[in-house]
C-alpha cells in the first residue's frame, strides 16, 4: 500500500506490505468503510482471494500510519484468480478465474453462487450498480451477463479475447476486446448505436468467423470443396453450454472424427442430440476413446490405429486440443494400456527401447503392458496458467509458469523385469552371477514387491554386473519413487548422488551411466534420467535440494544425445521438474538457475534435430525462469535467436516460444 497526496503516488516509501499469498498476486479491489477505515480484496495464482481489513488509525491516533490485517480467505477456485469486483448493494463480492468459472461470496468467504459457462480462462468480472447483474469477459471471445441465480441472461460476442469488462453508473456495460476496441452496450433500445457500427461489429465477427476462428468447415454428404453441398460451421462442444437462439435451431459439433447435429428445444432449455454428419473422406480408426481431461471441459476424442506409434498419437492428440506438453506420457501410457500393446512404442522410430544386449524388446522400461505387478498412485500435476499478459504482445500459451511435478508413473511389468534380469545374469562361474534361489527370492521382492531395494542380492548386481544390465533395476527404482514407502526405502540411495559416490551404490552407477565420453547405452540412460524426473517429490526434496547442482552438472553430456527421442523426452522432463523445485526454494541459488537455463537453451538450438514436444519442454523451462526472475534476460541471450525463429516459424512450439520470446 502506497501514500497517495496530492494527486502524485509516492512510489518510494511502501507503509504495508501484504505478504499472505503463496502466488503472485493478479488482481485486487478496494472498497471503503468507515472514514479512516476500509477493505481490499485480492486475487492470486495460488488461487485464493484474501480479504484485508484497512485502517490509517494506528494506536489509536488518526493518520499515523497504515494498518493492514487479514480477515478472511477464499478458497474454491481451481487457478489463478483473474479479477475480483465488489457488488455494494450486496456486500457481496464476485470473482473471476483461469478456471473458466465466475463466483459470487460473502465477506467471510462462503461461496453463494458459481456461474458456469465460459469455455476459456475469465480475465475480468465487474458487478451492475444496482447489484443484479454481474459481468464476465473471456478468453472464448465472448462477454456473459449473469444473474445472480447464476442464470446466464445474455452471451455477447466479441471479435477477439476480452480484457476488461466495467459497468457505468447509468448501468451500461463497457467491455475492453483485443481487437483493439472498446464497446458500450446498454439494455435501453432508444440509444442504439446506428446502423453503420451495428454493420461494423457484425462484419467483425464474420471476420473473424471466416479467418477459422470461431470454428472449422467441413463438406457434407461427399460434397466436394470446389462446390455442390453447402458447408457448415464445425463449433467447439463448448458452444452447447450456451442457449440457442430460437427452437429448432440446428448446429454441429466437433466430436472427433465426425460432426454431431444438435437441435435446440426451447420448451426443455436444451440441446438434443439428432444424429451424424458423415464427413467426406472420414477417416476409420482402430480404437476411439473419451478421455476426461478436465472436470469443467467437454470429453475429447482419442483416436488411434492399431501400429501407430503411441508417442506420435500422443502428440497429434495435444496438438489437435492445445493439451499441456506434460500430458504426453500419460497419454502415451494409457494408449499402450487400453489397446493391450496394439498401439505401442515404435521401437524402429524412437531408438530409444532396445535391448542393449539382444536388440530385443520383450521388456520395455516403464512401458507397464501386461504382466502382473505393482501400481503406482503417482498423479501428474497439469501447469497452473498463471498470467496471460507476457508483455506487449500479449502471447500467451498458458503453460507458463510450470507448477507441477510430471512423473515417469507407469507399473513395473514385474515378471517382465525379472525374466530380464534372469537373461542378463552372468554365466554361474562368475561371482556376480545370482545363482541361488534365496538370492533370487531376493530380487523378486524388489521386483514384485517394492521392497529391499538394498539386499545382498541388489547390491551385487548394483556393484559387479555391467552398467548396461543394471538398466531394470534401476527401472524398478524409477517405479518405487512414485510411492511413498517406495521414496521412503530408497531415501538412502539417493543420499549417495554426489561427489565420490560409495562403490555399488545409486551414486556411483548414475556417474556411470553418464561418463563423459563413453556414457551407457540409450535404454540405460532413458531409464536413468526417468529415474532422476521421479525424484522431486516433498518427500525426497529435503535430500535432493542440496544435490541439484550435483545432478545438472551430471547429465550436462546428455544435451548432445537429444536427438533421440526417449531421451529427450526423458531429460526435459527432469529440467522441467528442476524449475518447478527452484520456484518453491525462497531463495534459489543464481548458479543453479542459469545451469539449468543453459541446458534447456542447449536444447533449444539443437530444435531441428530433436522431437518438437521435448523443444516445447525446454522452452516452458526458460519461460518459467525467466517469468519468476530466476534469470535474466542476458543469462539466455545466446538462445534468443533460436528462440524467435521457433516464434516465427510456425509448428508446434509457436506459441510456447512466442510467450518466451516476448520476455527476452
């Protein structure tokens, strides 16, 4: 809070400083009391609004200072809140957040009313004088008026995203759009603009309707794109969260590989579904799936043909539905999963699945087809979208700044590794072999149990046989960190990571894996790196905070094999998890975060050559550095231009790169 006299704000001297939130604060709203007295509602990407009691009698003498108290948290939404308005005739306030959602509360916090509707993030919320009506501006280009029953009133279309949207005191609306226009609508038909901006605002949103925006085409009944059959708009599933405009009124949506027709009935205040639109040339696929991907978003298709390559499926399925980049091994997982193997990793295009030793793939690291073994109850946190507004150009992709941990979270096929480990046994004439059957009954409980992951038996294996065949043991780690007893039992193992590890140990077979310049094979360092992703977790940060540089300075190597794609997928997910932990460390250390912008940035300039998703990770990387000012601009500046040249080449690291370019 800052003294204001005289008109001028004297920005040098702060008299309080409200410190409550875990997140960055996006929005705030001050409403008054009595004199000497008022309150302040604030918004936040840990996404709460807090409220603040306000006064300038401290001790009990008039103007002898500020004094700011907390007095009440509000906890509902699921993002950042974007904007908060106070409704004076009710006491009341409304919130609006990334979470797409609008919500009505009391002063102590409860909440009254949700309002649902809006297909993208809510930028601004603003409340009617009289207090019946309540306003939201959106991401989906639309303007809603709510009542406060939470019925939506009207839906008011925009030709572009809307930033700002503020009630007059006579009761028009003015709405804020990126179009670069402000509009006023008012509910008094005699003030009407004239007929030629009413031409000009509709010719706007045909305009934007016919640039692809607002939906795609598509032919129906095999016309042909050169005449005969008229097309139809393709709209958004989001656009059935909205009335129709008359009965009988027919749309189709997008709904995969085929558009469905939905008809509104006025006398139900619904859509009902009326049947299919074949399209021209429709593909057919093996395996249709509706995933739930969000609570408050429609489900989408996942569509996929027996062969494919499940990481390719994966990333067509992102890019068709702007999907988080940290989606991509779960998706991956559940393809293999629920097509029994039918889609898989495609061991002649990734390079990164073969049998060091045979060439084979009967046992894929973390691949979890078949086989019976344990689970893991890991949950791959999605980023947060925190702040759309990236600077001038107003990019944003909103993924920045990543906020969850993403887990290599995929069940050990315990027989698999076992019969793995029996193949890779040393010949019974060596020490090293595991020749016994209590020895054996020693890694089945690690392999089948999660258990002693330090018996007799592990640690020769760990300390005698080749790097190249420790690979499923050090796949069975991977899977025992998605676990609390898991993480629990191998706390020691990590404590070894560092300078002169103990011979055998976690330690000194990841310094292995990793020599310079004879590192172990693709299969061993893709399960390597897995590992290490797994290892920020709350429990383990403790033991791994103080090893982070440690850690870097050990994969520094791996930047020059990120052209194949399981190891690039492998390593920036463990950058991307390294920037995360640095974001909840009060005072990261400088050196850590410019290493780890120099390997997200090697990453960068060697784009032609690695896998687009992987180029998307090491730039969220930057991004969420350089957004938390945990670098500067001249720490990157060697990769600026790689960086602008992805903004300007198109693809599918466009817009990341875009948002990261514009903080540059």
């Amino acid at each position: 809070l800052w003294k204001v006299g005289e008109g001028v704000t004297t920005a040098s001297t702060s008299d309080a400083e409200l410190r409550e939130h875990e997140g960055p604060v996006l929005c705030c709203c001050g409403f008054g009391g009595n004199t000497g007295e008022g309150w302040l509602a604030t918004g936040s990407g840990d996404c709460t609004i807090r409220l603040w009691r306000i006064s300038t009698d401290v001790d009990g003498v008039s103007g002898a200072g500020v004094m700011a108290a907390p007095t009440a948290v509000f906890r509902g939404h699921t993002d950042t809140v974007r904007s908060v308005a106070y409704i004076p005739s009710l006491s009341m306030l409304v919130s609006g957040s990334h979470d797409t959602f609008v919500k009505v509360w009391t002063l102590d916090g409860n909440c009254l009313q949700t309002m649902e509707g809006h297909g993208a993030l809510v930028f601004s919320v603003a409340a009617s004088p009289d207090g019946t009506m309540v306003a939201s501006g959106s991401e989906d280009n639309t303007v809603r008026v709510w009542g406060l029953d939470g019925t939506c009133k009207q839906v008011i279309r925009h030709p572009g995203c809307v930033w700002a949207v503020e009630f007059l005191s006579n009761g028009d609306l003015a709405t804020g759009c990126a179009d670069g226009t402000v509009r006023v609508w008012s509910m008094d038909g005699e003030r009407a603009a004239g007929a030629d901006l009413v031409a000009a605002y509709e010719a706007s949103l045909a305009e934007k309707d016919l640039a692809g925006q607002g939906g795609s085409t598509i032919q129906a009944d095999g016309a042909n794109a050169s005449g005969g059959a008229p097309k139809m708009k393709m709209h958004d599933p989001s656009v059935l969260r909205d009335p129709g405009e008359h009965d009988g009124q027919t749309i189709v949506v997008n709904e995969g590989s085929f558009g469905m027709v939905y008809s509104w009935n006025q006398q139900a205040s619904d859509w009902e579904r009326v049947g299919e639109v074949m399209m021209d040339g429709a593909d057919s696929w093996d395996f249709n799936f509706d995933v739930d991907i969000a609570d408050d978003r429609p489900k989408l298709k996942l569509q996929a043909n027996a062969g494919e390559d499940a990481y390719e499926v994966a990333d067509r399925f992102i890019a068709a539905h702007a999907l988080p980049a940290s989606y991509r091994e779960q998706i991956t997982q559940f393809l293999i999963t629920n097509t029994n193997g039918a889609v898989n990793i495609n061991l002649d295009t990734s390079g990164a699945y073969v049998d060091p030793l045979t060439g084979g793939g009967a046992y894929i690291p973390g691949s979890g087809t078949g086989g019976a073994g344990w689970q893991s109850s890991a949950q791959v946190a999605p980023p947060t979208n925190v702040d759309p507004f990236t600077g001038s150009s107003m990019v944003s992709s909103g993924l920045l700044p990543i906020k969850g941990y993403t887990l290599f979270s995929s069940p050990l096929v315990s027989d698999n590794v076992l019969a793995k480990l029996r193949e890779l046994n040393p010949p019974s004439t060596l020490e090293s072999s595991i020749s016994s059957e209590d020895e054996w009954a020693q890694v089945r409980a690690l392999t089948h149990d999660a258990r002693d992951p330090y018996s007799p038996a592990i640690q020769k294996i760990m300390g005698s046989w080749p790097r190249e065949a420790i690979f499923p043991v050090l796949d069975a780690y991977r899977a025992m960190l998605t676990m609390a007893p898991g993480r629990a039992a191998l706390m020691d193992a990590v404590r070894t990571i560092g300078p002169s590890p103990p011979a055998g140990s976690l330690g000194a077979v990841l310094e292995s894996v990793f020599a310079g310049d004879q590192p172990a094979s693709t299969p061993t360092r893709i399960v390597a790196l897995r590992l290490l992703a797994n290892l920020f977790d709350v429990d383990l940060i403790p033991v791994i905070g103080p090893r982070l540089d440690d850690l870097l300075d050990l994969v520094k190597g791996t930047v020059d094999h990120v052209g194949t794609k399981g190891i690039a997928i492998a390593f920036t997910t463990f950058l991307m998890n390294t920037a995360v932990y640095l974001q909840k460390v009060p005072r990261a250390s400088v050196s850590t975060s410019r290493a780890l912008a120099g390997l997200a940035g090697a990453v960068v300039e060697r784009s032609d050559a690695v896998v687009a998703s992987s180029v998307t990770n090491a730039l969220l990387v930057i991004g969420t550095l350089r957004r938390e000012s945990l670098i500067k601009p001249s720490d990157i500046s060697h990769v600026a231009g790689a960086i602008k040249r992805l903004a300007s080449a198109g693809g599918d690291c466009q817009l990341v790169a875009s948002e990261v370019a514009s903080m540059l």
